[in-house]
C-alpha cells in the first residue's frame, strides 16, 4: 500500500511537472496538504506518515524558495523519505517484539 501510495505521488508530480507549467501557490497547497496529512497519519500511529510528512515539507519549502530541488532530486527525496518510514517501521517492529518476548 505504502509503494503504491509512492508510485501514484510521484505519478503525479511527474504528469503535474510535465503537462501543466505549475506556479508556486498550487505547490505550496499540495505541499501543505501533504504535510498536514503526514503528521495526522504519524498522529494515528507513529511510523506511518512520516514519508509524506518528509515530502510535504520539502514540497512547502521548495515552494517558497528556501531550497533548490530539480525533479531527480525530488524523485530521490522520494525515495529517502520512503527509506526512512520503513526503516522506523522495522525499528518500531523490532522493539514491539522485543517487549512481547
């Protein structure tokens, strides 16, 4: 589902990058529905959300021009923040199955 979820994401952002010339107040929405909607996943239960919550504030930060990011550099930051939720999923996993033993 997460992989999926990813693949969509960036399904769009590529169509959105490609097809239509974006300006920075749409980016900045989808950024902060992003992130917003990453922090009340990690809100529900923690290791979930984090990715998105990752992209969103490189999507908002992108969009107001406090970093430079080209589209493989986004396809990268993609792929670290999917990184970094399932490396905290399997830390989170790990400890849970710790304490049940």
């Amino acid at each position: 589902m997460f992989w999926g979820v990813i693949l969509v994401t960036a399904g769009v952002f590529i169509l959105l990058s490609v097809v239509f010339s974006i300006t920075s107040p749409v980016w900045l929405i989808f950024g902060a529905i992003a992130l917003a909607g990453g922090i009340i996943s990690m809100i529900k239960s923690f290791p979930n959300g984090v990715g998105l919550a990752i992209l969103g504030g490189l999507i908002v930060a992108q969009s107001l021009d406090y970093i430079k990011m080209g589209f493989w550099e986004f396809v990268v930051a993609i792929i670290a923040a999917g990184l970094i939720e399932i490396g905290l999923k399997f830390i989170i996993s790990g400890k849970r199955k710790r304490e049940w033993n």
